[in-house]
C-alpha cells in the first residue's frame, strides 16, 4: 500500500501526482498485464536480449 503525505500548502493535485508517479516505479500494473497470459521461459529470455541489444544500440550511437 502507498502511503503519499499531503505537505502544507500542497494542492490535492500534486499529491495526486506524487501518487502516480510512485504507483508507476512500483511497477504493479506491469506485472499484472503481463500474467494476463503465460509466456514460454524461452520467449521472456529472448525478448529481454532483444531489448537489451535495442538499449545498447541507443546508447552507442557515434
């Protein structure tokens, strides 16, 4: 459970934002859309090489 403390002088809205922006670093919704269906060990492997060769590539552009 997520427990944002409103500061004095805070608007509702930024604490809302506070709140959305640390739900979204859990990582909770991710994990739940991803066991909507069960993916093979051998696909979850290669799509994480792929995303890290992706993320290599990004980051060595010369």
């Amino acid at each position: 459970m997520l427990i944002i403390k409103v500061k004095e002088g805070e608007s509702i809205d930024r604490a809302l934002k506070r709140y959305r922006k640390k739900y979204k670093n859990t990582k909770l919704l991710q994990e739940i859309r991803g066991r909507r269906e069960y993916t093979k060990e051998s696909v979850r492997r290669r799509e994480e090489i792929k995303k890290a060769q992706y993320k290599e590539q990004l980051f060595n552009v010369d």
